[in-house]
C-alpha cells in the first residue's frame, strides 16, 4: 500500500490522498461516505484494483474528515464537493475519470457533473445516499430534536456504536444540494450497487439515481443479505467485477 500524500488545497488547508500514479489514460476516483475516511476496505480495494490493472486512482479525504485538516462542525456538501473539484482539477487535470461514490460520496459524485461534463466517462454508487440529510435526517426528527438542532445549532444522533454530531448549517447547505430532480444526459456507464439488508440508507436511492440518467447502460445490482458497507471480501469481490465491466465498455483494459 502506498503512503498517504496530503494536498495543500489552501494556505491552511490540506487534504490527505490515496493516490497511485500508473500512467494510464484513465482515472477511477473513490468518494467516501459521511464521516468516513479513505482507510477502509473499500478504498483499499480499488487501489489494490487499479494497480492489477494498471489504472491510474484517487480516494480523496474531504476536510474535516479522517486525517484531512479542517473541523467536520464547519463542512457541508457544498465544501466537500469544492474539496472535490479542486482535488481533480489538481490531480486529474484533463483526464478522463471514473467516479465511485459510497453512500454520500454517491451525492457528491453528482454534483461533479457540473464541472467536469466531458471528462466523467462512468458512475458507480455503492449504498448511495443522495439528500440523505434532509429526507433520512431532517425528516425523520421529532419536534424535540428540531427545536434542538435549530437553538444549539447542532445535535448529536446516536446510531449503534457511532454518534453523529449534526449542524443546522449542514442540513440547511443539504437543501442547496438537490441532485435527485435533475435530468443527467450523459450516456455513460452508471451501475448503483446496494445491499438488500441495508439499515442505514433505503434501496429506492439507488432506484432513482437510475431513473434520472439517459445512459444506455445502465444497471442496478442487489447484493442479497448486504449490508449497507459492502466492505466484505464476498461483497468486494462483485463490486470489482462490475467495475472491470465498466472498463471493458470503456476500451481503456
């Protein structure tokens, strides 16, 4: 495994980087989900991926998140998708890319189709997650909770082992963010994958990323029993395959 690489984005900012360099004409570029970070399962296997194949890749760590300066209190979608594009515009410069989003990291895979048309070339979401803010959160809080997150400007959800400190600024930056009532007239490869006992995040997000793209190519894999991670090797191993058929299409192999 390569050594992480950080990238100055700001006079004090820095993002850290997974980053393999293979001279290709190609880059696959992993997204992290909401308060991840580019050390997990997945990140390491598509690095594993792109090196077997000789592919250039990217995971990029948005500010506030894993080793990545910054306060996650103070991101929103609209920063992270700006860490993003300034992290591919460095990096990627006028190659062409294939996103990989993981949950949120699908949302803001989406909002990269603003600026960079003609370079995105293939779309995979894993247990995508798109506005998730406000219909999964936002939604779902009773007045209690909002009363709360709107005089303290945050609150904290607890969910399983993890506690999740929520801002009002995030969830209101979410609303400027909507993804799911655009058309994208890209005929592009676009396979959402998503695990069938996925508790966190529901399959009908997958369903209508789908729905809005033109592609002729388009697929939706419903991994039985999955979770909403997908980080297992059995998991892992399906993924890569519908990756590598992304590829094929593409004629980069």
């Amino acid at each position: 495994m390569s050594k992480f690489k950080f990238f100055k984005i700001s006079k004090y900012r820095k993002l850290r980087l997974l980053y393999s360099n293979n001279s290709s004409k190609l880059f696959i570029i992993f997204l992290h989900g909401f308060m991840s970070d580019i050390e997990g399962e997945k990140p390491k296997n598509f690095y594993r991926f792109c090196k077997k194949n000789k592919i250039d890749f990217l995971a990029i760590e948005y500010s506030g998140h894993g080793k990545s300066s910054g306060n996650f209190l103070n991101g929103n979608i609209s920063k992270w998708t700006n860490d993003v594009k300034i992290s591919i515009k460095k990096i990627v410069r006028n190659k062409n890319f294939v996103l990989i989003g993981s949950s949120m990291g699908t949302w803001l895979s989406l909002n990269q189709f603003k600026y960079f048309k003609k370079q995105i070339i293939g779309l995979m979401g894993i247990g995508s997650a798109p506005e998730f803010l406000e219909n999964l959160m936002w939604k779902k809080f009773n007045k209690k909770q909002k009363n709360e997150i709107i005089k303290k400007g945050i609150i904290k959800l607890k969910h399983g082992e993890y506690e999740y400190p929520i801002s009002h600024q995030l969830i209101k930056d979410g609303r400027k963010n909507k993804v799911l009532n655009k058309k994208y007239d890209f005929n592009i490869p676009v396979v959402m994958i998503h695990g069938t006992e996925d508790e966190v995040v529901p399959v009908r997000y997958s369903r209508k990323i789908i729905k809005i793209f033109r592609s002729k190519y388009k697929k939706l894999l419903l991994i039985k029993k999955g979770d909403h991670s997908l980080s297992e090797k059995k998991y892992l191993r399906k993924i890569n395959h519908e990756l590598y058929n992304i590829i094929k299409k593409l004629k980069f192999n």
